[in-house]
C-alpha cells in the first residue's frame, strides 16, 4: 500500500486512489483540531487512515473483520497509535455496508422539504425521480463521499474516545452502554462537520440517518431501537436521539454530554445504561429518564 503523511495522520492506500487519499488526510487534518478541543486533550495521538481495496483487507494491521470486506471500524494500537480502517470503494465497490442501508431507503418516508434538501445537497436535478435518487445513493461516487465526509469522522470519534477514557468493552462483557459510545460518534459528525462549516455533510448526515430511523424497523426480536436492532436502524435511532436532545437542549448539549460522561468514566471500565442517562440528565438540568423510558430504552437491564 501507498503512503501519504503529515504530522500525526498517516493514509495508507490502495492502489490508483491519490485523489481519495488527499481527501481522507484533509478531513482528517481538519478534523483532528476540533476532537482535541472537544475532548480538552492533554497529548496528542497518532491517526493511521487505512483505504484497502479486497485484496489488501486482510493484511491491514489489527483488521478485526479479515474475511467481511468494507465494514469500517477503527482500532488501537501501541504508543497512542490508532487506525481507522475503510474500504477502497472507488476501486471495489463493498456489500458490507449497502446490502444493510438499501432496505431503509424508502422516499416515500421524506417530507417535500427533505427530498427538495437531499436533491441539492446532492447535486442532483430537483425533478430527479425517486428510482433516480436510490439509484445515485447506491452509487460509487456516493459511497466514496459518504466514506470520506462521515464514515471517517465517525470512526476518528471512535479513536478519541478509546483513547481519553471511554472504552469499547461493551463487545466483551456487555455491561458497557453500547448506545453511548456509537452515539457520541454518530453525533460527533453533526458537530466536527458544522463547526468546520460544511453544513452540507452535517445536514446529509442528520437527514440521512433520520429518514433511515423513519423507515427501519427491527428485525432482531428487540424492543428498543438502542438495543442493537438492525445495524443501520440503530444508528439512525442514535441520531435522532441526540438531534432531538438539541431541539430541546440547544446545540451546547452534546459537549457537555461528553464532559460528564468523561469525568465519570474516571477510572472506570463502564457505564449502565441507567448511569448514562443520569449523565444526559445531569447535562441538561432535568430528569430525562421518562423520556428514556418511553422512546428509548423500555427494558431496563
């Protein structure tokens, strides 16, 4: 694999994908000051950005899904080291990902003000047909984009978490919140993305995910969209969670979700569920477990 490098962020690529590889390292550059100052860092950490078409997938260092192509996930390393590990969709399209959104994507679920917004943002003729729509979001240059401007920041979330003390164990012993950690990622692409001024990322995102939470159902027997349901399903409820914790609460509230998660997890291994809504509580100055209870989270564990 080809290399591109600069400062702390390395890309590491497959081949003819320079172009792809500039954008990764420039969201990354982008972003890497905003995480920092959300998580009020105290040392820096080394990014390794890896873009592997099929044939490289499996030689991707600490690859947790060798043998599933194009599922992104990010991982840690020794050193303050961490890798975000993408599929090469410009040279090989993946199923991993479309097989699970397709399904989720019914226009009939958009408002006329949405589908007039997913048009534009898009690029695409505001008469353009819904077959026509569908037919772009499955598209190559699609996928590609949505790697590069949210998939990438979603995973980068990832990294800084694990590395300033909100662990990914919940997939060891369960007793971690799971919601909670692919929660803050899938909000922190809301606020990486506007605070670097690209509405249009942020405003694709929120809609994206909201329309998938619209149109999904379960299909795995739970009760709760935040008990991980269908895989796109569960993270749309995760955006519409948090989009209508800022309706209520003002565009502040996610920081400040984080500050308290952090100072809680101070020499901790996990937080229950019951203990992360007190935190949401606590960060916005009300009882929020009604609301908990009703929408999201009817089973207490």
């Amino acid at each position: 694999m080809k290399t591109l490098l600069l400062g702390l962020i390395t890309i590491h690529y497959s081949g003819d994908s320079q172009e792809v590889a500039r954008r990764l390292l420039t969201v990354t550059r982008k972003s890497y000051p905003v995480f920092k100052k959300l998580f009020a860092a105290d040392h820096d950490l080394s990014l390794d950005i890896y873009w592997a078409d099929r044939k490289d997938w499996p030689n991707v260092p600490l690859c947790r899904h060798r043998q599933n192509y194009g599922m992104p996930h990010m991982t840690q390393g020794a050193n303050h080291s961490h890798a975000v590990i993408l599929p090469a969709a410009n040279l090989d399209m993946p199923e991993a990902l479309s097989s699970i959104v397709k399904p989720l994507l019914d226009p009939r679920q958009l408002t006329a003000a949405e589908a007039r917004n997913l048009r534009r943002w898009l690029g695409l003729k505001s008469n353009l047909s819904d077959e026509g729509l569908l037919k772009y979001l499955s598209s190559q240059k699609f996928y590609v984009d949505y790697l590069v401007e949210i998939v990438l920041v979603h995973e980068v979330m990832h990294d800084f978490c694990f590395e300033f003390g909100i662990p990914e164990n919940y997939g060891r012993d369960g007793r971690q919140a799971w919601w909670l950690f692919e929660g803050l990622a899938q909000w922190s692409v809301l606020w990486v993305q506007r605070s670097l001024g690209n509405d249009k990322w942020a405003g694709l995102h929120e809609l994206l995910y909201r329309w998938m939470y619209r149109t999904g159902k379960d299909d795995k027997g739970n009760v709760s969209p935040i008990e991980y349901a269908n895989y796109a399903w569960f993270h749309g409820a995760l955006v519409e969670m948090f989009c209508e914790l800022e309706e209520c609460q003002g565009k502040k509230y996610g920081p400040e979700v984080l500050r308290h998660v952090l100072q809680s997890m101070r020499g901790r291994e996990y937080l229950t569920d019951g203990e992360v809504v007190t935190l949401f509580s606590r960060a916005a100055g009300e009882d929020l477990s009604p609301w908990f209870r009703e929408r999201w989270l009817p089973v207490s564990r």
